[in-house]
C-alpha cells in the first residue's frame, strides 16, 4: 500500500541537546568557536539572524581556505556542510518558532506524528526552496498543466530530452493499449505518455518521495486508474509485457569513495545490466524500449563507457531501431564556468527493439 511507505525526509531532533542560543547582537565569532567545537547553536528572535550566521559562518571559511583549488575548495564545503548543519532552528506545532519566517507546508505534511522538534537551518532552507517550486508547481514546455513536484523528488531544470521523447510519441504509430515507465519521478514522461493518447503507465521508482508526491498528485481523479504506481527497483511488481518501456536513468556513473548518491543522477555499475536483462522479459515482441540519455558523463571525462552503446554491441537482447539527439542550448551565464562543456553537451533518445 502506498499509504504505507515512509516518505525520506530530514531527521526531526526531539532529544534533549546541549545548546546556545543566537540572536542580534552575539559576538559571531564565539559563536562559530562553538560551532567548530562541534556543538549545537539555537536560532532565535528571527529567520534573518540565521541567514546572517550563515553568512558569517561562509566569510569565516572563505579566509581559512582562501585556496581556489579543487581540494580546499572540497574542503571548504565539507566544512561548510558540518558546521552549518549544528545551527538549529525550532519548531512549534509544525511552524518555525522564530518571527518573519517562511511558511513551510512540508513542516506539516512530513511530520504528522510530532509538531515540535528541531532541524538545522540548511535542511529549512531545502524544505523552504522545495516548497515554493511544490506550491507554485513548474511549467514544463511540453505539458499543458504544471508539475508539483513532491519534497526529495527529481524534476527537470531543462527540457530537451522531453522535446525530443514528445517527438518520438507524436510520430508512434504503434499500440498504445500500457506503458512502463521506469524511475518515474515526477510523473512527467508518463503525463507525456497519457497526453498522446496510452490508456495505462505502470510506475515504479526506488525513491519513495516520488511515489508519495505522485499518488497525492493524482488523487482520485480519472489519472489515478490510468497510472499505476509501486515503490520498488527498476520494474518493481509489474510483470506483464507491455509495448513501451521508457526510462530517463541517471545519467552519471557514481565515482568510487565520493559520497554521490543521489540516485536520479548517479548510477551504479548494476543498474544498466539489471534494467536490460529485466526489460527483455517485459518487452512485448513488437515493443519498443525507449531511453533518455546525454553525453555528460563522456564529455566531462568521467567515463569512456556508455551503457546504452554497451548494451547493443554486447547484450544480444536488443537492436537500435532509432536514435535522436539534440543540442542542449548555451549555458546561461549563471553556469558560465561550466560553458566550456556545456556547448558539446547533447541530449539523446534511444529507440531498441527486440532482436
Ligand atoms: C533522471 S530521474 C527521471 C525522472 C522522470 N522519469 C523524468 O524523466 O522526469 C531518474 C529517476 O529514476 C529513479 N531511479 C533511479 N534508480 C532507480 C531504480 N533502480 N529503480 C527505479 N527507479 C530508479 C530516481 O529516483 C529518479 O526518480
């Protein structure tokens, strides 16, 4: 039951902890002294005396790694990441306690069985951010309605590759009677998928925020009968062949000893194998397997191997029937110092069949 499923969230504080109180006017520097002594600091009075901490507390690392190479600027955030987190803030019957602070619906939906606890400034600030995209919900350029995605859940930031699988479908001549979607996310190559027309999408995804935020999405509307959801690995319980499979896998290898694992973005060495043997027994005999993928990982060097390539010369399961790829556009010139890869970097669909 989805009712079931334990959404990931960050973990409340409600022990008693050893603590100091921050507020207009505390001496900052004795207070990172008790942040680097690895005790806990309380934000109080208002939201904008923790921003301001933080501030400081980023001024404080700044001069201390100076550095601007990779190891210290590593360093740096590792710092950054520690020490920021011992600042807390709190939280009374599922609103911030300190004034003119943001109201985070999530305080309420994700913690329904305690009202008051602590949770560090930074994991605030990622409720507040996801919050906002949650309740003003995303435009998406090939959807007429806009997505909300749900807390801890993946949603595009560009939309290439759902350009490119809104061309595929448009130009499907074949059955449209059930779908697979593999790591459905927010939803949205299902809802591309319902949009032309298929009359049933099972989902799966290993994240449990995107099964939750899904099945709250849909509701009891007509959608909910149409899509079809299971928190599981890769085809999780659905068995029946079908005549589409679509996956939009990570598109990075997960890197040895790194702490990446963020399973939308890095992959591991078993996903690919694991996905094509199991799409091979659900793939009807005239189905198609489509997959999203980008040159990322080969062009930043991070990897010569591309498993989709891997797949076709050495699987034996599958044959190319079509493959799509498109320019992503310029860097914006927020993401400039990335611009160097960005202006190679293409977005890919890949259509195999059956051998
Ligand atoms: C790049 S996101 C794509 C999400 C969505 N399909 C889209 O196109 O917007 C990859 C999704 O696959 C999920 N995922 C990663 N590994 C998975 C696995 N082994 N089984 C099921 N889902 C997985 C992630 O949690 C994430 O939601």
């Amino acid at each position: 039951m989805i009712t079931d499923i334990k959404a990931n969230k960050p973990r409340p504080i409600t022990s008693k902890i050893k603590i100091e109180l921050f507020k207009r006017g505390t001496n900052v520097q004795h207070a990172i002294k008790i942040l680097e002594a690895g005790n806990h600091i309380l934000i109080t009075e208002f939201y904008s005396n923790g921003l301001s901490l933080l501030q400081e507390l980023k001024a404080h690392l700044n001069k201390k790694f100076p550095n601007k190479s990779f190891l210290e600027q590593k360093e740096y955030r590792a710092a950054y990441h520690k020490l920021s987190n011992l600042i807390l803030i709190e939280i009374v019957d599922h609103k911030l306690e300190v004034k003119k602070s943001p109201s985070i619906g999530w305080l309420e939906k994700l913690y329904p069985e305690t009202g008051n606890f602590f949770l560090s400034f930074p994991q605030i600030q990622g409720l507040n951010s996801s919050w906002q995209w949650y309740k003003k919900g995303i435009t998406i350029p090939v959807l007429r309605n806009k997505i909300h995605p749900y807390y801890g859940t993946y949603f595009p930031t560009r939309f290439e590759h759902l350009v490119l699988f809104d061309n595929w479908l448009k130009r499907y001549k074949g059955p449209k009677k059930s779908a697979i979607d593999v790591g459905i996310g927010s939803g949205i190559l299902s809802l591309q998928m319902m949009k032309y027309g298929f009359q049933k999408v099972f989902g799966t995804d290993t994240n449990p925020n995107a099964i939750i935020g899904l099945a709250e999405f849909m509701g009891n509307t007509k959608l909910s009968r149409k899509i079809e959801l299971d928190f599981g690995y890769l085809f999780g319980k659905w068995k029946k062949q079908t005549e589409l499979i679509v996956f939009n896998p990570p598109w990075l290898p997960k890197l040895k000893n790194t702490d990446t694992n963020d399973e939308a973005i890095y992959y591991n060495e078993k996903l690919f194998p694991d996905f094509f043997k199991e799409a091979k027994q659900r793939l009807l005999p005239e189905g198609k397997l489509v997959l999203l993928f980008s040159n990322l990982a080969q062009i930043t060097n991070v990897t010569k191997e591309h498993p989709i390539e891997k797949e076709l010369s050495e699987g034996g399961r599958f044959q190319l029937e079509k493959y799509l790829k498109k320019r992503v556009k310029t860097a914006s010139d927020k993401t400039k110092r990335d611009q160097y890869w960005r202006s190679t970097e293409e977005i890919e669909l890949w259509v195999l069949k059956n051998k």
